[in-house]
C-alpha cells in the first residue's frame, strides 16, 4: 500500500492562507451541524517533565475523513535547532482504515491556526477595523499577521514580546516580506492602545492582555493558551468581553483564559455565548454594536488538522506532490 509523504515546504505550497480560511470556514460549519467527530486532545507527560507527547484524533463527515495529529512539545528547544513542537498528521481512508499520508503538523498548524483566527475576525471585529496589535513575535505571530491582512484592512501593526530583540526581529522581518511598516513597542500596554483587533500568541503563562487595556469596539483573538494551567488574559478582561469560541466543550476543559476566571467566580459557562461554527450557520449573532469588545478563545481543534491534511493530500495528488513510500502491505509470507 502506498503512502504519500507530504513534508514541510510541500505544505506550504500547497496550503495558502486565502485557501485555508475558507476551508476552516467549511470546517467549523461542519463542526456545528454535528458531522463531525471531535475529541478532547489527550496528553502523555515525560516523567521528567521536558516534554509532552500530543494525540489529537477527529473524522470529519464532509469531505469524509478521518486522521490524527501527533505532536511532541518540548519547551526547551527554544533558542535550539530544533522546534519546540514536532510532529505529523496521520490521514486515513474512512472505508477501509488505510493509512493514505505522513502530512508534516508544523505548518498544518502555522496555517489552520491563524486561519480559523481569520474566519473569527472576518465574523467578529468591526468591518473598518484596520489596527492590528500582535503580543507575540514567533510562528503564530507571522501567521496571524498574514490571515488579518486577508480579511481586513490592515493599515497599522504594532508588535511586542520578550525578549525586546524578537519583537525588533520581527517588526524588520516582516516589514520586508508583506511592504508594511511594523512597530515593535517596549510594553504591551503600548501595543494594545487602541488597537482594533488584539492577537495574543505567546507563550505566557501568566496574562499579558489586561482588561484595562483594551479600546472599546476591540476584536481579541486569544491564541497561545491552550491548557488550563496558562492564560494571556486576566480576568476584567475575559469578564468585559463578549465570548466566542472554536468549540465549548474544549474550552470548558482546557482553555486556561476562561477556566481561571471562572474558578475565581467571576464568570459561569454562560459568558460563553457560542461557537464560530454556530453564526457561521446563522443559529446565533455575533458581534451586535460597534462598541462592544468580542473575544475568541481558540484552543485548535484536531478536526481542524484533518480538514487540512485532507485538502493537502487531495492537492498533492493532483499536482504530484509528495514521496510515494511502500509503507504499509500484505503480511510478510501471507498470499
């Protein structure tokens, strides 16, 4: 049986922001109408700590498929030659369980990750939202900057992070690569005044958005967070807005941004007030004043991963992308 190999760069090409959103879009609708299966991640912890290994499987009932991300975090690789988080997404075939691609997850991720951001912002800032402030300069950081140029336009970028020198880095880098001015700023405090929309893709443990900080009519995108012992924002800020998310079961379960709060009683599961997939399908509004602050809590979601790896497989063949291998065959000595 064969199986086709889909690397890093492969994904890139095959796999463009302006394509990815409008898949996410599909997806989250897919998600809302129940055809969809989407588990809780589950996590295998490294007894010593370093590192954690990630299962994250869904099936998806349109366009039918089924897979599963595996991915390794291992926090000290940064400042290293190796990435903090490594791993695949496993596509299988939905009729007989063949596995069809090794997909690479990192740029899956990088893409799908921003890309759900995307159909978030396009449904929730306000429609002449044009100020962009991103807390955070790594991978996320340059996704996300590219999908709001997408569904926005973006006439200001303010960048911040720690170390000073990243968000420097990043403001030159991208400033090049997209023919923009970037600001890096000293404080996020700086970067958040009167920002437009707000993406927080850090890896904080502790809040770097404040409530206090945010402008009113501001669209939040709070990405770095994904498990409940870590939040970026504090609790006023959580509290002040009006709460979206990518999926509530997995933010009553993970999502350190709301579960904090919550713990602390100053918010129910009610601040809750929908998932993207369900104005995506009209069942609920979205943002309805100019003035009011909309927040989405995105955690990421493995039926994400396997929309993309379906639409990347599907490309790679069309174009003949990839490493065909003999992976997988008859039992050794079997007619």
């Amino acid at each position: 049986m064969k199986v086709r190999v889909i690397n890093q760069s492969e994904v890139h090409d095959l796999l463009p922001m302006s394509e990815c959103i409008e898949v996410m879009s599909e997806t989250l609708q897919s998600l809302a109408r129940g055809d969809a299966v989407q588990p809780l991640r589950s996590a295998m912890r490294l007894p010593d700590i370093t590192g954690v290994l990630g299962m994250m499987p869904a099936f998806l009932g349109k366009p039918r498929a089924m897979g599963v991300k595996v991915i390794s975090v291992f926090p000290g690789n940064i400042g290293t030659e190796f990435e903090s988080h490594q791993g695949a997404v496993l596509l299988f075939d939905t009729e007989h369980g063949q596995l069809l691609a090794v997909i690479d997850a990192n740029e899956i991720t990088a893409v799908r990750t921003a890309a759900v951001s995307g159909v978030a912002t396009r449904l929730l800032a306000n429609k002449d939202a044009s100020d962009l402030a991103l807390l955070g300069s790594g991978t996320q950081a340059c996704s996300h900057l590219e999908a709001m140029r997408l569904v926005r336009n973006i006439h200001r970028v303010r960048v911040w992070s720690l170390p000073l020198e990243h968000a420097q880095e990043f403001a030159a880098q991208e400033s090049e690569r997209h023919g923009i001015t970037v600001e890096s700023m000293k404080t996020a405090q700086a970067a958040v005044d009167g920002a437009d929309i707000i993406c927080t893709v850090t890896s904080a443990k502790e809040p770097v958005l404040f409530g206090e900080w945010i402008s009113a009519g501001a669209h939040i995108n709070a990405v770095g967070s994904s498990n409940p012992f870590a939040r970026e924002l504090d609790t006023a800020a959580v509290v002040k807005s009006h709460l979206f998310v990518d999926r509530r079961e997995s933010v009553l379960n993970e999502a350190g941004d709301f579960l904090f709060p919550k713990k602390e009683g100053a918010v129910g599961d009610d601040h809750i007030l929908g998932e993207i997939g369900d104005i995506l399908l009209g069942k609920i509004q979205g943002r309805q004043t100019e003035e009011e602050i909309t927040l989405f809590e995105c955690l990421g979601l493995s039926v994400e991963d396997v929309a993309s790896a379906h639409h990347v497989y599907r490309k790679a063949l069309e174009n003949k992308v990839g490493t065909s291998v003999d992976l997988i065959g008859g039992r050794h000595g079997q007619s």
